[in-house]
C-alpha cells in the first residue's frame, strides 16, 4: 500500500465530539402517518393501492405497506378513522 494513502490517525485515536446518528426509523413512520392523515383529510376515504400514486403521495404505497400491512391499518394508526366519509359511528 502506497505510504502517501495512510491516516495519519487510527480510529482509537480519535479526539473528536463522537456524533450520534438519530434513528431515522421512527421519523420516516410519523412521516408516513402524516401523509396517510393528510390523504384521507384531503379525500374522506381510505387510501387505495391506485389513489395513492394518482394523489401523488409520498412515501410509495408499497412502503405504506411494507410498515403497516395495509392502509386500513395506517390509517388507524395515524388516528383518522373517524375522518373517513360515510363511516358510522
């Protein structure tokens, strides 16, 4: 290995403020509980596998339901089964 390519400090050396990576996880569900509360405030009924791309929500519906099963299920989650239109009581 070329001498010139070395650091010059090994990673038990380091003397820095150590950085805490967040977990992004837990925001990119409250993201996606977001985005399901605004779509069903926005419409008055459950998301569907074609109205969600077609309102040009994000994330994809397949990561909807990749991390709540189904929309019906995001959408209890998010708190908004009361928003849907027509729903009784």
């Amino acid at each position: 290995m070329d001498p010139r390519c070395r650091h010059k400090h090994r990673s038990g050396e380091f003397e820095g403020t150590p950085y805490h990576v967040p977990d992004v996880a837990g925001d990119r569900q409250e993201i996606a509980l977001a985005a399901v509360r605004r779509f069903v405030e926005q419409h008055g009924c459950l998301p569907t596998q074609d109205s969600w791309p077609v309102a040009r929500m994000t994330p994809y519906e397949r990561t909807v339901h990749k991390m709540f099963d189904s929309f019906r299920a995001a959408v209890e989650a998010a708190g908004a089964l009361d928003l849907i239109s027509g729903r009784p009581d």
